[in-house]
C-alpha cells in the first residue's frame, strides 16, 4: 500500500475496508493499525465494518477493543456492529 501514488492511497484502503468480512479478516489487530491510514471522514466507517467482521470471529475480542475505544460516535457504531453481529 505505501507504494502506491499519494492520491491513490486513500482509494485502494478504502476499498480494502470495504472487503472486509468474517471470512476474509486474517488479523484484526493488524485491521486496527490500518485504521489510521483511512482518511478521517471514512474512519467511522472502517471501524464499524472491522468491528462486525471481527465480531463473527471472537466477539469477546472485539468487545474487548471497541470498549478501549474514546468514547464517542465511533465507539458507538463499532459497539452497535458488534451487537448487531
């Protein structure tokens, strides 16, 4: 990913988060270090989408992290896709 152009970056993590599932999640942890590379109007979204495919793999773990979130909207759809998982 760092080595695609600048102006494609935002593109291809964006589209990266949005394949995210249950089946295709190999390492959460590794989904929440790319959260950051997500521009900040589409983090919301990505950490809704992380928190859901995580959810289906070990909801306690994914619990575990959205709780260790700021509180603030974020946290609130990440626990909102847990539940809803």
């Amino acid at each position: 990913m760092t080595q695609a152009p600048q102006q494609l970056r935002n593109v291809l993590v964006d589209a990266a988060f949005d394949q995210i599932s249950g089946r295709s999640l190999d390492d959460p942890k590794a989904w929440v270090g790319r959260l950051a590379l997500l521009p900040e109007a589409s983090r919301p979204k990505g950490t809704e989408t992380l928190a859901r495919a995580w959810a289906t793999q070990t909801p306690e773990e994914a619990v575990g992290w959205a709780t260790s979130l700021a509180p603030c909207d974020t946290r609130n759809r990440a626990e909102a896709a847990i539940a809803a998982s």
